[in-house]
C-alpha cells in the first residue's frame, strides 16, 4: 500500500526561499538607504577638505605675495575624489560600498574679466595738478617743494619742520651769498686791508652780515665774486647732517627752484615719520615765495585696465551629493552650487577709512598657466611667484603716499547672470564692511547689475582728489602634477 503524502519537504523549501527574500530584501534596503547615505557622508567630508584646501591655497598664495617672495615654489595638494574601497577584504561585497567620487581641478578655462577705471595722479614731469598733500599717510617717492625771489639781492629763505609739538628735524632752504672764482688765474690774491671793527656796529657777527659780507667782492680783490646761490641746511635731533649745502650755485629773479626733499643725496627718508604734516615759513624777506604742495611731477590721468579674471578651480563629479565647484580668483574663494554661488573668502578689494583716508586696495592676482587633470587621485599644484609690481597700471605709476584719486570703478562681465549676482552681493558686502569704518555713504554708492555686468564705484563727490588708490599686481605661475596612490 502506498506511503502517505506529507509537506515536510515543501516547508523547508519554502522557509529557505522565505529566507533568501528576506536577505535579499535586506540587502536591497542596504544598497537603497545605506550605501548612498555612506557616498553622501564621504562627498560631503570630500567637499569640506576641497573647502580647507583652497582656503589653505589663498593662505599660501597671500603669504608669498606679503612677504615679496619671488622665485619660491610652494605646493598644495588637492583630493579630487574620495577613493573608496582601497583596503576592503575579500569578502566585502562591492556592491555594499559607495561608488568612489571623482572630480577636475582646472587652470584658467572661466570667462569673467574685470575692469578698472580711475581719475587718478601719476607721477611724471612736468606735471599738471597740484595733489593734496595735508597730510602725507605714507612715505611718497617725492615731496617736492619750490622757492622763488624777486629780489636776489635781499638775503633769507624758509624753514621746513614737521608740524608736530617736538619736532625731531627741521631743514632751511636759503639765498645767501658764495664766492666763485672771477677767472682761471693761479697767481696768489693780494693781501686783505686790514679790518678794524667800526665804532657804530655793536658786534662782530652783525658787523660780519652788514659789512664784510656784502663787500667781500671788492676786499678780497680780484680772488672771486659774490654770487647768491640757494643752499640747504639739514638738522636731525640738534645735530646737523650739513650745514650751507649748494643746491643752486646762482639764482635768478622770478624763476621756481623745485627741491626734492626726499632726494637721497639729503638723508632725510629715515627721518620722517608719518603721517606728515609740514609747516614752511619764510623768514628774513617778503622777496621769497614758497610753494607747497606744488604742481611739479604728478599728472592727472584717465586710466582704463581690462583683464580676464585669472582661475583655480576644482569642478566635481559626485554621485550621491552636490555637485560642487570651488575656485580661486583675484584672491578670493567662491564656491558655486545647483541653487547658487557665494563667495566663501572675498577677494582682495576693499574700501577702508581707518586713517581717516578714503583708500580703496586691489590686489590683482594673475596665473600664468592652463590646463586640467580629472580623476579620483591627488593633484600637486605647484605656484611661483613670477614678479611684484606695486601702484603701477598700465605702466603708469600712480603717486604714493597722497591722495591720488577722484573715482575709481571696477566692472565685472562675468560669464553668466548667476555669476554677476555674486559679485553684486560680494561687491556690497564691501561696501556694508566700509560703511561701518564710518565711510561717507555718498563716496560709496550701493553696486549695480546689469545683466551679465556688474559695476563698483568710490568717488569723491566733490571731484576732488582725496581717495588713496593703492593697487598691487601679482604674477603667478601654476603647474599641474598628479600624484599617485
């Protein structure tokens, strides 16, 4: 007779099919909610240190161009990815882990230029524009200075000292007579008459001005003649660095003499202390005028610098987060994203009025160097910096130390209109960091957007010039190097 039917059988197939469903359910819901939010967790962690990085970079970059260090290859690594998966063991299933991150860091391929416009002083004779020169903030390549007479014959001159309670220098600038030689003969000159002091002078010093001074010519007969010329006399702390230097050997009458006190042939660089404010005046005769400041070496200019915005950027190509690019420009680190861009360092222009000078600073960086390397593994940048040239544009050299501006403008065309807003906000952000310095709000109107440009501007609105514009140009070269794992 036949065995009967049972499921003994069937239920261990099914309870085993039961729990491979279960795993496989398991498993689904792993790679489903837990493997991205792990690749999400490590691209967020990636995009944190490409963060550091390029802040580290801009250190790095500020650090040589402060310290003026020319010719010093200095590298930054940069992570493009977050290369996972390097040590797992053998029975870690691949599928169970995130797929690995990668990303580009690329050398100038943006498309913003920017533009600087400025009514500013430069420096070149003869000159057309008196400066403002009340105080001096820093110390200027000149500090000119003129004297005339319209009486060469009446003797004096001016004393020029720092307009402070205990001044530590003070300079005369003064006509007074020299000997010359009257010809090229070698003979020996005759005797001088004998010199009796006469009853009615009261002293031999006063004797000396009003007698033998101006008759010198005739008593030392046939030796030399008397000539006025303009000497200078130079005293630093109650000692004298020269006493009766020649500047002019013989003056005419309504002509300007300019003197470059910061001349090195005077020594008085070391001297001066800033910010500076001279006091000149004449003594011994009304003949003598001083001008100061004067109209001499500095020329006013309409300056116009365009140039494209110079880039190191890190462009990336994440799989669970993001997508992220972070890039370095004109000294500043901006960092652009699906719902917008921010600059997260702003770049190295500011306005300022703590000294109670309206300055506006640029510093121009520029890369020389291109190209781009993608992957998951390292990059070596390697950065030189090439050469530093301060307040010079467009090889015009602005004047230093005074005001050298009306108006300064800079203009942004950048490549997108997302990339303009950025520079607006960036650009007020600026200006809100000025107004609480106390900046006159009229010299600083709010930046405006046009499209894809968008313009800053600081002016006087006096049409004065009393802003200091000081401008530092930074040549950069950079180089691209893998690194491998």
């Amino acid at each position: 007779m036949p065995a009967p039917l049972t499921d003994e059988g069937l239920s261990e197939v099914i309870g085993f099919i039961l729990i491979l469903g279960i795993i496989a359910a398991v498993a689904s819901l792993y790679i489903t909610y837990v493997v991205p939010a792990q690749g999400r967790e490590l691209e967020i962690k990636h995009m944190a240190q490409v963060n550091d990085q390029f802040l580290q970079y801009k250190t790095t970059i500020d650090s040589l161009w402060i310290n003026g260090q020319e010719n010093v290859p200095i590298s930054n690594t940069f992570t493009l990815g977050t290369v996972t998966g390097l040590t797992q063991g053998a029975i870690v299933v691949p599928v169970f882990q995130p797929y690995p991150s990668s990303g580009m860091i690329v050398v100038n391929e943006r498309g913003e230029d920017i533009t600087l416009n400025a009514d500013v002083l430069v420096q070149g004779f003869p000159g057309n524009t008196q400066p403002n020169i009340n105080p001096i903030y820093r110390e200027p390549d000149h500090l000119y200075i003129q004297l005339k007479t319209t009486n060469r014959d009446e003797y004096g001159g001016v004393i020029i000292y720092p307009d402070n309670p205990n001044p530590q220098w003070y300079i005369t600038l003064n006509i007074t007579p020299i000997i010359v030689s009257s010809g090229t003969s070698s003979q020996a000159p005759s005797a001088l008459p004998p010199l009796e002091l006469p009853s009615n002078v009261p002293n031999i010093a006063s004797w000396i001005n009003t007698i033998l001074v101006p008759n010198w010519t005739l008593m030392v007969q046939g030796l030399g003649v008397s000539r006025p010329a303009l000497t200078m006399t130079l005293v630093k702390n109650d000692n004298a660095t020269f006493s009766n230097l020649t500047i002019i050997p013989e003056i005419i009458n309504n002509r300007n003499y300019t003197i470059d006190l910061l001349d090195d042939a005077y020594g008085l660089a070391e001297a001066l202390d800033y910010p500076l404010k001279i006091r000149t005046p004449i003594f011994s005769t009304p003949n003598i005028q001083v001008f100061y400041p004067v109209q001499v070496g500095y020329n006013s200019a309409e300056i116009e610098f365009s140039h494209p915005m110079d880039s190191l950027e890190f462009r990336s190509s994440n799989n669970y987060w993001i997508q992220q690019d972070y890039y370095y420009q004109m000294g500043g680190v901006f960092l652009r994203q699906p719902d917008g861009m921010v600059s997260k360092v702003i770049p190295l222009i500011s306005v300022t009025n703590k000294t109670g000078l309206p300055t506006v600073r640029m510093v121009d960086i520029f890369i020389d160097g291109s190209g781009n390397i993608g992957g998951s593994s390292p990059v070596q940048v390697v950065s030189t910096l090439t050469s530093l040239q301060e307040n010079t544009i467009d090889q015009q050299k602005l004047a230093t130390g005074i005001p050298n501006a009306r108006n300064v403008t800079f203009i942004i065309s950048a490549q997108d209109q997302q990339t303009a807003r950025m520079w607006n906000q960036t650009f007020s952000r600026i200006r809100q960091a000025a107004l609480s310095e106390d900046f006159p709000p009229a010299w600083i109107p709010a930046p405006v957007q046009t499209g894809n440009t968008v313009q800053f501007t600081v002016r006087d609105p006096d049409n004065h010039y009393s802003l200091f514009l000081d401008y530092t140009r930074v040549n950069l070269t950079v180089n691209l190097q893998t690194v491998a794992l």
